[in-house]
C-alpha cells in the first residue's frame, strides 16, 4: 500500500491543470501536511480560491526539483 504522500502525488499528476484541493480527500487528511513533505522533491504551486465557506488552496504538479 503507499503511503499517504505519494498517493497526493499520483492525484496531483492524474488531475493536471485542475489541481487538487483538500475537496478531493476523505475528511480529515492533512493534504497540506502531505503537500509539505512533497515539496522536499517536486515543485507543486498553490493558488488560493475563494469558496462559499470562505477559502481554500488548490495545489498543482509543476515537476520535480532539479538537484545541484
């Protein structure tokens, strides 16, 4: 089974320009902790947006980061 960081990943990838935002997990996923972690090795940009409830950041796969 993979852990909870790479199955951000695989969505983030599958969903393209449409982002992921916290909408697309179970209630109570910490995706910006998970977003976080990933950020060690990959690039993922965040845009806020406002919502009915107020606002919410969606994330979005822009690569992986180039080592030196």
């Amino acid at each position: 089974m993979k852990n909870s960081a790479e199955k951000v990943l695989i969505k983030l990838n599958r969903r393209g320009s449409k982002g992921v935002s916290v909408d697309q997990f179970p209630t109570g996923f910490r995706l910006a902790a998970r977003i976080n972690d990933l950020r060690v090795k990959y690039e993922i940009k965040t845009v806020m947006e406002e919502v009915s409830y107020g606002r919410r950041a969606r994330y979005f796969y822009i690569g992986e980061l180039e080592t030196t």
